[in-house]
C-alpha cells in the first residue's frame, strides 16, 4: 500500500534520510516481493521503501521494462556531465507529472542479497529511474528538481 501525499503536502516519512539495510533475512525477502507487487499494482516502473512507510535504504527499479532489481544500500558514484529532460510522475504524487532534468547516465553502487558490492552503469530512461528512486532514499521528490512550472496535472 503506497502512501500518497496530497500536492504540495509533505509527509513525514517521505522526508526522513532512510537508513542502512542490514538485515538480509526472510522478512526482508518478504518486504522485497510485497514492495514488488504494490510496485506493479500501481503500474510504476520503481519504488522505494519509504513509499510504504518503512525508512529503510532499499528501493526496486524495473530495468528496460523487464527486469526488477533491488537497490540495497544504493548510491550513486557518478553521474554524467550530459542531463536530459523528461516527464517524470510519481507514486507518491498521484496524478502529477513534472519536467526534470537528470543525468543522462549515472554509476550507481549498491549490495546484492549477499551483501556484496555491485556497480552498475545505466543510462537513458533506467538512469533517470536509478535516480528518482535514489533520490526517495534521501529524502528527496522529483517536485524538488522540477524545472519551475512544469509540475502539472496529468
Ligand atoms: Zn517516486
């Protein structure tokens, strides 16, 4: 069940830093495929764990429309000079869509289910995504880095 929050209205949750996964157990995988299933009922292509009220550092990406991966501990290491616009909505902000500029292509490091580091390159749209989700992870919506006035109803 993702949170909404009305525009313009700040929650809590949204707000807060989350923090460092440690726990890697069955009620984690559990948390992973539950995040999963509220991700693709909602019809989004990622989601982060303070969507549904828990401030932990993990977040799930759908890559090239296919394949979900989980950001655990995810941060992003480099980023490309080049930004690309686009339309960006969220979850969170039901029936919004914004223009934001984002790096064309990010380096992101993250663990895997074991624990151990993984570093991935995207670009195009799954870097955009990388981003956002990264960004819910922080404490940060995509309204922050909208270009001014683009946030809209759809
Ligand atoms: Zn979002």
């Amino acid at each position: 069940m993702i949170i909404p929050i009305e525009k313009g209205a700040e929650n809590k949750i949204l707000r807060t830093q989350s923090k460092p996964i440690k726990a890697r157990g069955k009620k984690f995988i559990k948390f992973l495929r539950d995040m999963e299933e509220t991700m693709y009922d909602a019809n989004g292509v990622g989601i982060a764990a303070p969507q549904v009220g828990v401030n932990d550092h993990v977040a799930l990406a759908l890559i090239d429309n296919k394949t979900v991966i989980p950001l655990i501990n995810a941060e992003i290491i480099e980023a490309s000079e080049a930004m690309v616009l686009g339309e960006e909505g969220c979850l969170s902000l039901p029936g919004l869509w914004g223009k934001v500029k984002r790096h064309k292509e990010v380096t992101v490091k993250m663990e895997n289910l074991k624990g151990e580091e993984v570093i991935l390159k995207f670009t195009g749209f799954n870097a955009r995504v990388m981003q956002h989700e990264i960004d819910h992870l922080n404490a940060k919506l995509y309204i922050d880095r909208a270009e001014p006035g683009t946030v809209k109803e759809a």
